[in-house]
C-alpha cells in the first residue's frame, strides 16, 4: 500500500540533469522531451531540465520554457568519457547542488552517466531524494572495453533507486553486469502520431530536389561512421543499375560529411545523392514523406558505440514507410526483420542493395511492410504510457523514501 505524500499527493517536483537537451539533435534527447512534456501535460508537477548550452538554445528556451517547465543551462557538453574530463565534474556538481538546494525537488532524474548520473549518487544522499538514472544500453557496450570505467559505471547503477531502460538491448547490457530486474523498468520511446502519420508528399521539396518521378531513399543520422551511411553509398551504384532514376536524401550533419561527399565524388553519384543537412525535428516528417525507403544501415564501432534502438525507424513506420536497418545492437526491437521492415549485415553493401533493390522494386511487399509498421506504432508505441509509468516511479520512489525519514 502506498502511503500518503501530503503535497506530491498532488504534484511532484522533478530535477532533471543531463549533458545535452533540444535543440542539440539525438535521439535520446527527443526520448526525454517527449516524456518529461507529457508528464507536465498530465499531472500538476514541474519538471526542471538542468543541462548544457547547445548551438539553438536560446531560441529555443523561448518557446519551450513555461511555468512548470524549466530549462537551466550552463556550461558545453562533454565530448567524452575519457578521465580528464574528470574535473569538469566538479563545478557540474557544485552548480547541481546549488540548483537542488534553490528549489524544493522530490525526485533526482539522470540523463547522462557521466558526470550527471555520478554526481546524482552523491546528491542523492546529501539531499535525501530517490535517484532514477536512464541508461540506453551504448553506456554499458562503450564502457565494457575500459579498464576502470566499469567500475564506475557499475558504482552509479547500483545506488540508483530505479534504473529506466530505454529499450531490451539496456536490460540485457544492466543484468549482464549485475543490476537486479526488480529494480530496472523498461520504457522504450514512444512515436509522436500527431506529428508523424502517413501524409502526401511535400509538394515544394520534390520541386526543390527534383524528385517528381523518382525513387527516394532516406537516411536521417548524425553523419558519423556508426550511422552507416557509407555503406549505402557503396551500395548505390548497384542499385542504380537496375533502378537508375534514384535519389538518395542524406538528412543530418557530422564529421564525417567530408569524406562522405569525397566518396560520393569517387562512387560518381553525385548527381544520385543529395546532403540537406540538418534539419529541425519539427519538420522531419515532411522529408519521412518523401521516401519510398527509409535506409540506416547502424553498425557496432570498435570502441563500443552501437545503436540500441533506433527511433528513426518507428518514425519512419509511423509515416507508413518499409525500413532497412543494420543487424546489431537492439534495432532487432525497433526493425521486426520480415514485417516491418528488413535487417542487413551492417558491413555487406551486396545485401544492403540487394534490399533497397527489392523494396524499391516490389511494391506490394514494401506497402505491406510500411502498413505493418504503421499498425504496430500505433498499437505499442505511445507517449503517454511511458510518461505515465515513469511519474508513477517517481511517486512510488518519493512515497518509499518519506516513509523512511
């Protein structure tokens, strides 16, 4: 039975810390928009995003702080794990304490392993509040291969209160190491259907890129190695032969554009691939209607770094679009290989054209797989379900922690 909260009965006061928030692009910031706006839509709480500047923010923060909506940035995101970033977590957690203390929080939120997530433990118990960290499954694979790092990813998991695992990919990497299943809550990301549902074709961005009477293919990625966009590169010119009127859209920009563009140059299909660069979430669903394929050929990296979802191809279902995704990491929960869509070795541009061909080609097999995805969105993947189970987490984590005090 849970016990009585006085003031949380009504309302929760949640501190969210994380590295980078919106308008910085990735999906797991996308992941934590959604929810946190749908527990404020839902519920009487506030919610207080403690996070980093990022190119777009202060536009942003225009629109999207309200009165029970707070964003407060300070300091850059970091660029990596590795140990001389170490002392920029002291002045994170000076300011996180400062935060904590300035207003009167119930529940500790951490986006980010590190340092977010490590200051979290230690705030956790000066403050005396529940601690709930996320992890997306690539934390764990990226630390595996480290000498300490383990343990301090380990020292973090097992003093959260309650870990929330963004996909299956997560809860296999959190028990593999040790994390007891009680305490690990599955909550994959949801699909916004309001914004993304099957719709027409934007009629000024065929005009724009000469698309009238073509076969689209899109990629929407950060252009970085692991997102796979060379190997559809390398597979297009077999592609192009037997359907020779496709274009290719690159959404999305990266280090890695430059030689992405030099091996366009080397394939000779420039006049095939065409880079938009990136482009605002708000208007990704205009270029998920142009496609007739969504294509992310994900692979594992070498340090570790892997897709562990893949939000892109439930969006893409969402849109009524067949998708082909790279066998690795967890896109087997986000692609069903058959149904939805089709999985490739990531590191074989034979089979990636051999799909592309086939979904471009038989398009019988490629409606019936983008409706199958379009009906399993919107049967298994909504917001408001996993806003609605996180704030009960929290309740029930603050009501436990009450009851002890």
């Amino acid at each position: 039975m849970m016990l009585a909260l006085s003031k949380t009965d009504e309302y929760i006061n949640h501190l969210v810390l994380t590295d980078s928030y919106l308008p910085h692009s990735g999906g797991s910031r996308v992941y934590y928009a959604n929810i946190y706006n749908g527990i404020v839509d839902r519920y009487k709480d506030t919610v207080t995003i403690a996070t980093t500047k990022v190119p777009g923010w202060q536009e942003f923060d225009r629109t999207a702080i309200t009165d029970r909506f707070h964003i407060i940035r300070r300091f850059e995101p970091l660029q990596d794990w590795k140990y001389e970033q170490l002392p920029k977590a002291i002045p994170q957690l000076i300011h996180a304490s400062g935060v904590m203390l300035a207003g009167d929080y119930h529940c500790l939120h951490c986006g980010d392993l590190f340092p977010q997530a490590f200051n979290g433990v230690f705030l956790r118990g000066l403050f005396h509040v529940p601690l709930i960290v996320f992890c997306h499954g690539d934390e764990i694979s990226q630390t595996d291969r480290r000498r300490y790092q383990p343990k301090v990813r380990d020292f973090i998991y097992r003093r959260a209160d309650a870990i929330i695992a963004a996909n299956q990919f997560a809860c296999d990497g959190l028990r593999r190491i040790g994390i007891a299943s009680s305490r690990i809550h599955k909550l994959t990301p949801g699909v916004d259907r309001a914004h993304f549902h099957p719709e027409p074709r934007n009629q000024e961005l065929i005009r724009k890129y000469d698309l009238s009477g073509k076969k689209v293919i899109l990629t929407v990625a950060r252009l970085i190695q692991r997102k796979g966009h060379r190997v559809v590169l390398k597979a297009l010119p077999k592609v192009l032969r037997e359907v020779p009127d496709v274009k290719y859209l690159i959404a999305g920009d990266g280090p890695d554009k430059p030689g992405m563009e030099q091996l366009v140059r080397d394939l000779g299909v420039s006049g095939s691939v065409i880079f938009l660069g990136d482009v605002p979430h708000e208007r990704i669903h205009e270029y998920y209607s142009l496609c007739d394929v969504f294509v992310m050929i994900n692979r594992l990296e070498r340090g570790g770094d892997v897709e562990s979802f893949g939000m892109v191809f439930t969006e893409a279902n969402a849109m009524g679009k067949p998708v082909i995704g790279g066998r690795s990491g967890g896109t087997a929960e986000s692609v069903l290989d058959g149904q939805t869509g089709l999985l490739v070795e990531p590191d074989d541009s034979d089979e990636v054209a051999q799909s592309i061909r086939l979904l471009l080609t038989n398009c019988q097999l490629a409606q019936q797989m983008g409706a199958n995805g379009l009906r399993r969105v919107v049967a298994e993947f909504n917001w408001e379900s996993r806003g609605r189970a996180l704030r009960q987490i929290s309740a029930e984590l603050v009501q436990n922690r009450r009851s002890r005090m």
